[in-house]
C-alpha cells in the first residue's frame, strides 16, 4: 500500500523531467505530499523537499507577418517542433444569456468620440449646490419665494387639528409601524412622506382643484444640454413626481429674471465643474420627460425625494437642484422647442426632500434654456432647510442620572408641515 | 457501475480542462498539466470537484491556485477602498515565505497614485494644481494618505507633513533657468529645485512612479546637481544618483513621530498583523549589534555613456 505511491512517484518524477523544469516538480510534489488527508509520500529525497523556485517566464512567442506559422492544428495532436496552433474566438450563433459578453464600448452602436458627463441617483457631487449652479447656470436665494410663505401663514389654508394629526402621523412611522424596537430609516422614511402626502391630499374636499393631480414614481427622466463645450445629461428615475393639469406660476417677475444676467457663476479651481460625473462614451442625446406627449397631467408640480443615509445632506440638496432642472428642461423643451432661448413664461418646479427628520425644500425656476454660455439671464434657485421635529427617541436619553431628552416625540415644529402643505397647495389654492 | 461512471466522468475532466492525456503516466498532478497548458489564469478557475481528489492518486485538486493575489488586479484606478485578502506570510504554494505575518485588523487598500505628474487624459502636459479634499489614516503603510481634487479627477497620494484641507498643491515637470521656490507638497523634477531642499517620494527612473523616501516622517536631501543628474542622500545616508528629470515632492512625509510611538503591549502588535518572533535561542552569527561602517558607493541610476563606448 505505501510502497505504490512511491514506486508511482519515481516513475513521475523521471517521467516529468521532460514534462517541465525541476522546480515545477518540487511543487507538485509537495502539493501530493501533504494532501487532504495526510502525507503520503514518505520519501525525503531533495526533488520533494526543494523550495518553490519562482517561474521562469515563458518563452516569448515572436510573430513575423508575411511567414506562415505552421502548426500542429491539421495533424490533430502535439507534433515537436511545430508551432502551438492559435485558433480564432469562436462566436456563437445562439444566444446564451447566462454567457453574453458585451461588446467593448468602441463596437456599441451608440459610441460617440465626444465623451459626455451623466448626473444619475447614484452620482455624489464633491461640491454639492456650487457645482449644481455652475451646471444649470443658476442663482441661489436662501429662503422660500413670498408667494408660499403667504400660503404657509395663511390660516384659511391650516388643517383642521394639523399638529395633532402630523405629530401622530410622525409616531407612526417611528415607533408605531413595526413589531421591532425601533424602525430603520428606509422603513420610516417613505412612511412619514406617505402619511403626511395623504394628509396633504384628504384637502380635495376644501380645494377642488387638487383633485387635477396625480402623483407618479418610477420613472425615467433625460435631459441633455451642453455647457460650453461639455455635454451634460441627467438621467434616470428620480423620485415622486406630482403631475398637475396646470402650469405653476412664476415665482420671480420680470426685474429679477433680468437682474440674475449681472450675476456670476462661482467656478472652484483647480476642480473642474463636471467633476464626480459620470464621463461616459456611449450615450444618446435625448431630453424626454418621462411621459407620453397625450399625457392627462402634463405639468410637472412637486419631486418628492427619500435620503435613506445618514448625512450627505449637501449631496441630497445637489441631486434636488440637478433633477428639478432636469424635469423642467425637458418640459420646456417640449412646450416651446429645443431652440435654445430665454423664456417668457418661466416653468417653475418644487422639490422636497426628507430623511425623515429634516426637511429640504427647493423651487426651481426655469428662465432660460441658453445654457452654452456663461452670461446673460440665469435661472433661480430657492432653498432651505428646516427640521420637522428634533427627536424622536424610543429609550430616553439620560446623562448622570438627569434626562436630556425623553423618550417619543420632542421638538416638534408645527412650521415644516406648514411650508410642506404650502407646497402642496400652491398653484391649486 | 457507479465506480465505471465516476471513472468515465473523471476521464471526462481531465478531457475538457485541456490537459493532456494521463491515462500511460498514472499519477499525475493535475496542477502541473494546467500549469503548463497554460491560458490565463480566469479560464481555469474555478478548481475542480474535489471530492474526488485521491481517486486513483489523481489530485484534481486545483486549491493553490486560490493563494495567488487576484484581488490585486484591477486596472482601471479608483479611490474606493479594495477589500484585501491577507496572505499570512504565504506564499503562492502555501508555504510560509516571511515569518511573523498574519493576523491583525482587517484592511482596505485605498490605490496610491505614486506617479504625481500624471496629467489627465485629454489635457495638455502642463504644471497643474490640486486641491486637498481629505487627508487621512491610511491601516496599509505608515503614512497618511490625502485626498487631492484636480480637473476631473480625484486621487490619492502620499500626504507631506503640513498638509491640510483646502490647500493647493502644484504638480509640474519642467526644469527652468532658475531654481524653483520650494514649497511644501509642490512636486517638481530634482533639476528644478533648489540644493539642499527635503524631498519625499522620490522617482528613481523619470516617469516610473516614486520609489523611494515613503515612510513616515522621511525625507532626503538634494545634495548637488551634476550635468543632467542629481544626487540625493536617502534617510539611511546612501547617496544615490538620478536622473534630473525625476520628480520628486518637497517636504517631509506626514505623521513624523511614527518611530516614536509606543506599543505597549504585545496584543498591539497582534492588531498590526505582527505575529511573535521564535522563541528559539539562535547563535548569533554576525548578523546581529550594531554595525559601524562606511558608506557603500555611490548608486546610480542613470545609465551614463562610458569610456568603451565612446572609443
């Protein structure tokens, strides 16, 4: 039994001589001598017990055009001294899905040589907001237009009990909705925005006009537009769109739409604008809302956003800024032709965004699709940023036998929903 | 019957990977045929049903195959951290090469651009600024590692001592008239700056990336500069001669009291992946106390035309 492996071995050993180099056999011999189930071989002569010398590389394979290689290929079997035969990839004429390889980029149909930067829901700007404004050639005012903020203060416009039933809608979703000690954010996140859009739309029965929305999610924007020399698109599914029958209307007047031509837009060098950007060859230049042309709701009102991770608030306010743009882009480009051109009648887009605490609101308005260059009228950005509560805490938190904060709902701010609902309301109101 | 199937089956492997036959020679490793009917190393991945590995002493076994660093290769760069497998010492048979390495806190690598001057594809090869974004530990080497923003991309490098966020740093490959102004993180080729300047990771042939001067709190000097070539004294005090036109960052590596940190303990060693030394009492052969000697000559690295040549 013990004498077979190694009358096995030798024979081996001079028969892989020729086979290959003799540091190639200390390896292989050591891979059979100390196997799965133990060592079995007990020989101890130098060739096992050698050191794994490195490989020698091989032998560089020089191709001459114009002389013919002739290979072992007819012959069917290894012939000494003819060239190793080289045989062309063979290509299937099935198709195999579970074994598709994907051309190379320079063989798709849509490969241009102009590379073009992609803005999508993955993409994280490094610059946030200032990269945004450069990219949409915009102006930032902090604060909400006046037009909302009457809306928010006016009382006509308040929810019968609106503070009980937000605080209650906010338990809900973060403590009330799970069997579990506390739910994660990518649970209670869409449920507080769901709840508190369900209790912006039970007002039909006061605005009748509401009843002209209608809220759709998952679907596709393009918009591709060229900044100076750059092509810029902003792809992809973005969030809640809230569609309405009726056109929003503008926020700022003539004067300050003229006034924005004197400012300028911030450049950061030495980092380029278009930087975090997904610079990518194969592209189709479409600007296409989402949408079919006969669509019943074919303005575009509200964006709803979710932000299930903890921070990266500035890259939340970018990707907001960078989709509304994108949405009234191609609005406007379907309403008055892809002609480059100032705007008469601005198209005015709102976004909300949530992590479930804090609230960012943006109004985006659109005053000019001529965004080659860098001077002349720009479009306007409002923002900000309010909590809806301060915590909300499942265990209390107590320092040194004091409590810091106590446990459910604490700090709630009854502004927030007013300004959310505002943003509801407005243009229906 | 089942014997016959598993030995058809068998015959029906070793066919298909492409080896050769193995039926005259009886026991042969498998590895060794794939080895040297080599294709690249994805084609024969992933190893071949070891259950049934001693049959008729043929190992199919194609486990060492596993010890070579495949989640090294990747060629396109990225700053994200790559998830590291650690080797243990071990080499790519399995056996232990390096003595004293394994376990320790689990580590990302995070790819070093080591070749500063390296424009962006598309721009023209001119001096170029960065911007710092973030400076930070880097659990690979001893350095800290910054983050630098310019044109359209982002990169990591090896961070100088008083580098903080938001600053500017200048890359440029021209040699001009004057000696330039060093200033700390700038890179410049050596024939640019001025003698006597602190400078970090060094190229030692132009264009190959910095090679020498890493570690933390290290730095070399500019000795003298000598018809194309210039001389540097490294942090162990050998004298190296290079090429004018290898560039080279000014200052000092980050993170200077590296060597003056204490371990403390034993356990903190472990989280560093050192594991204990042999116990063994060795005679010493020489090899060991302190050694006072002269400066080995000096290395060059520029392949200067010589005397035989010429004639």
């Amino acid at each position: 039994m013990l004498k077979t492996p190694v009358h096995r071995c030798s024979a081996i050993t001079t028969g892989l001589k020729h086979l290959c180099v003799s540091n190639e056999s200390g390896s292989c011999l050591l891979m059979l001598r100390s196997g799965r189930h133990g060592n079995r071989l007990l020989s101890t002569s130098s060739s096992v017990c050698g050191k794994a010398l490195p490989r020698k590389k091989p032998r560089e394979v020089v191709e001459i055009s114009g002389l013919e290689n002739i290979s072992y290929a007819e012959r069917m079997h290894f012939v000494p001294g003819l060239a190793k035969p080289i045989f062309s990839v063979w290509k299937p004429d099935f198709k195999d899905p579970f074994h598709y390889k994907s051309p190379k980029p320079e063989e798709m149909a849509l490969y241009k040589d102009k590379s073009c930067y992609v803005f999508h829901q993955r993409t994280s700007l490094m610059e946030g907001v200032k990269q945004t404004l450069w990219l949409t050639k915009s102006k930032l005012i902090k604060g909400i237009p006046a037009q909302i903020m009457a809306l928010a203060d006016d009382p006509a416009c308040q929810i019968e009990n609106q503070d009980e039933r937000v605080q209650n809608a906010i338990k809900h979703a973060r403590f009330w909705d799970t069997t579990e000690t506390r739910p994660p954010r990518e649970r209670f996140c869409p449920t507080l925005l769901n709840s508190l859009l369900h209790l912006c739309g039970l007002q039909q029965f006061k605005h009748p006009a509401l009843g002209e929305r209608l809220l759709s999610r998952d679907y596709s924007l393009a918009a591709s537009w060229h900044r100076g020399e750059d092509l810029i698109q902003v792809r992809g599914k973005n969030g809640m769109l809230l569609n309405s029958k009726s056109p929003l209307p503008a926020m700022a007047d003539q004067e300050e739409v003229l006034s924005t031509a004197d400012s300028f837009l911030e450049t950061f060098y030495p980092i380029a604008p278009t930087i975090d950007l997904q610079n990518i060859n194969v592209y189709d230049v479409k600007t296409d809302t989402g949408f079919r042309e006969d669509y019943a709701y074919p303005h575009a009102h509200t964006l709803f956003f979710t932000h299930l991770k903890d921070g990266f608030l500035e890259q939340l306010r970018a990707k907001m800024v960078m989709f509304a743009f994108g949405n009234a882009l191609a609005r406007a480009r379907a309403l008055y032709g892809p002609e480059p051109q100032v705007l008469e009648k601005p198209v005015v887009l709102q976004s909300v965004a949530t992590n479930g605490r804090l609230f960012q609101f943006v109004v985006f308005q659109l005053n000019t699709t001529d965004l080659t260059t860098d001077n002349g009228v720009k479009n306007l950005v409002w923002m900000e940023e309010q909590p809806l509560y301060d915590f909300a805490k499942v265990r209390p938190l107590i320092k040194k036998k004091v409590v810091q904060v106590p446990a459910g709902l604490a700090g709630y701010h009854p502004d927030t929903f007013k300004k959310f609902l505002a943003f509801y309301l407005h243009g229906a109101v | 019957m089942a014997v016959s199937a598993l030995s058809r089956a068998m015959r029906a492997i070793t066919l298909t990977g492409g080896c050769k036959q193995v039926s005259s020679q009886g026991l042969l490793c498998s590895r060794v045929v794939a080895e040297s009917s080599r294709a690249p190393a994805a084609s024969l991945l992933p190893s071949f049903n070891s259950a049934v590995s001693q049959w008729r002493g043929l190992l199919t076994t194609v486990c060492l195959e596993q010890n070579k660093t495949y989640w090294k290769v990747r060629d396109k760069y990225t700053i994200r951290p790559i998830g590291m497998k650690k080797t243990g010492g071990r080499d790519w048979t399995g056996k232990v090469r390096t003595h004293g390495i394994g376990g320790g806190h689990k580590q990302r690598h995070r790819i070093i651009d080591f070749q500063r001057l390296r424009y962006e594809p598309g721009n023209e090869p001119q001096p170029f600024e960065e911007r710092i974004v973030e400076v930070r530990y880097d659990p690979c080497r001893s350095a800290d590692i910054a983050l630098v923003a310019g044109g359209n991309r982002k990169r990591w490098i090896i961070a100088t001592e008083n580098m903080e966020v938001g600053d500017l740093i200048k890359t440029s490959g021209v040699i001009g008239r004057m000696a330039v102004s060093a200033k700390e993180g700038d890179a410049h080729p050596l024939g640019a700056l001025p003698v006597g300047t602190l400078i970090n990771n060094l190229e030692l042939f132009p264009g190959k990336g910095a090679k020498a001067i890493r570690a933390a709190g290290t730095s070399g000097v500019l000795l003298r500069k000598v018809s194309g070539t210039a001389i540097v004294q490294l942090p162990s005090k050998h004298q190296i001669q290079v090429s004018e036109t290898c560039v080279a960052t000014v200052g000092r590596v980050s993170n200077i009291d590296h060597n003056k940190r204490i371990i403390g303990k034993a356990g903190r060693n472990r989280w560093l992946g050192i594991r204990p030394s042999s116990g063994l009492w060795q005679r010493k052969g020489g090899w060991a106390g302190r050694k006072i000697r002269p400066l080995p000559p000096m290395k060059s690295y520029v392949n200067l035309p010589s005397v035989s040549a010429q004639t």
